[in-house]
C-alpha cells in the first residue's frame, strides 16, 4: 500500500464516495458483504458485539490526517462499536486496552493491522486488500472457476491475490515490471508474463495491484478491473471500454481486515469449526 495522502480519503469518513452503491452495481454485494465473504463467515454474521478502536500512529512519516478518522467510520459501518483514542502510539493502545476493546486497528508507514486482542491475532493491510479485492472480482464476473485472469504486480498484494484467484479457480498470470518477481509466483502455479501492455490487452478479468496507470487503449472491451493499487487514474478510453472498474482508497481492505479480525473469534463458534 503507498503511503495514502489527506486528499485520498477525504470522501471516506462521511462515505462520500458511496461505495456500496458502486459495489453492488459492480459485484451484487456491499462493503459488509465482501469482507464477511473474505472472511469465511455467513452473510447474516452481526457483528455487533465487537468493539474496536483505531489507534492514530506517529512514527515514521507520522499521523496522516483523516486516517483514523476514516478507518473508525469504516469499522462502524461495518456495525462495530468503535472510536479513536485520544492518546496515540503506545498510549493509545494501552487505552484501547483498559477499554476493553476487541479489535485495534493501527498502521505505521509499513504495517497496517487489525489485532484481536481475544485471540492475539492480527490481520494485515496486505492480506484484506488482496483478499477483498479479488472476492470482488469474483462477484463482479460471476465466478472465475477456469476463467484467465491477470494480476498486474507482484508485491505484497499481488502476491496474495495470485494465490487467492487460484484457489477460486481462475487460471492466473502475473506480470510486474521487475520480471524475477512475477517468476517468483511460477513455483505457486502463475504464469508469468514480460510483455505486460500485450499481457492487458489479452485479459478481459484484472486485478491491478501496482501503482501502475493503465493507458485506455490497451484495456480489452468489456473488462473487469478490479484495482487496489494507488494512484488509481483510467482515462475516458479506459473508463468507457471497462464493463467495471472496482476501486476504493482504503475501505474495501481495512473492512476486510476488521472483519477478518473478528472471525478469529466467530469463526470458532460457528457449527462447522
Ligand atoms: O496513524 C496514522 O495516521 C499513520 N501512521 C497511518 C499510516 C498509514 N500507513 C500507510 O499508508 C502505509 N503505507 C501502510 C503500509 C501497509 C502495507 N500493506
């Protein structure tokens, strides 16, 4: 995950950018409904006896203004109780501590993490947004079993995605602009691509986890591209060739990280567990 700015998630406090509209249109499910997904939970799990907070943290590059503002509506959406300490850092934990909370939510420059402190358990950043994002894909393409699907990057979140979209059955291809990474996933079943504007034009299903902006006139009519990577740009071309586009700054990960957090504890009531 680059390092998100103010203006990015401005819309996000208030849902400005209302996402489970756009979701629904695209993947015939909201915010809630891919994370429970992501999750492994049912589609009616309340999750309204967690409580959670979300940490402002200074180290490094410092507080981002409006993060945590952001990831607490967001975890309220979700139907949590949650709320921002008033102390940051170690403080701030040891509040969310003497509160009682489930779940905190906190991110430096490179960890971004939902704890649940039932279960000494986290989930990170990384593992929600590539999880979300390729359940979203999933959903918006009406399933992937033996359908050709690309990932573009092959970071932290590529890499996820590669092995979550194999497990859904797609067959997948990655590519990255430093070609021994995207050879790295051939040992889990990828196949590799070099050519990577040839490797867009042939795909119609993407999940597009680098900062990489993709020209309109190499993306295939009718494609679904699902797309965590920021800055997120697609030009009138692209835009209108794309049967959808899937983005969001932070919510669709950060819902996903809560919720996976929660499952630590839900998951070992439900029947089957
Ligand atoms: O609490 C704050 O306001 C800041 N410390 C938030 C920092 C948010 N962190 C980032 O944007 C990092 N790039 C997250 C890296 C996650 C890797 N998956």
């Amino acid at each position: 995950m680059t390092r998100l700015t103010p203006d990015l998630i401005e819309g996000v406090p208030d849902d400005k950018l209302d996402l489970d509209q756009r979701l629904l249109k695209a993947t015939g499910k909201t915010v809630k409904g891919i994370a429970l997904e992501a999750a492994g939970l049912p589609e009616d799990t309340d999750l309204s006896g967690f409580k959670a907070a979300a940490i402002p943290i200074t180290s490094g590059m410092g507080i981002i203004g409006g993060f945590s503002a952001s990831v607490d509506a967001i975890v309220r959406r979700l139907g949590m109780d949650c709320h921002v300490t008033e102390g940051t850092d170690v403080l701030g934990f040891s509040q969310a501590v003497a509160d009682g909370c489930d779940i905190m939510m906190m991110a430096d420059d490179r960890m971004f993490v939902a704890y649940n402190s039932r279960e000494r358990k986290y989930t990170d950043n990384s593992w929600g947004t590539a999880k979300g994002y390729s359940v979203a894909l999933k959903n918006a393409a009406g399933g992937l079993e033996g359908k050709d699907v690309l990932v573009i990057g092959a970071g932290m979140v590529g890499s996820w995605a590669v092995r979550f979209l194999m497990e859904m059955g797609a067959n997948v291809s990655v590519t990255d602009i430093i070609h021994e990474k995207a050879d790295r996933l051939a040992k889990i079943g990828a196949r590799p691509l070099t050519d990577i504007a040839a490797a867009i034009s042939e795909h119609t299903l993407l999940l597009n986890a680098a900062p990489f902006i993709i020209p309109g006139e190499i993306i295939a009519e009718g494609s679904i591209i699902s797309s965590p990577g920021v800055p997120h740009y697609y030009d009138q071309v692209g835009r209108s060739r794309a049967k959808a586009i899937i983005h969001d700054p932070l919510e669709i990960g950060a819902a996903v990280m809560a919720v996976n957090s929660a499952g630590y504890s839900l998951r070992k009531r439900l029947p089957d567990n």
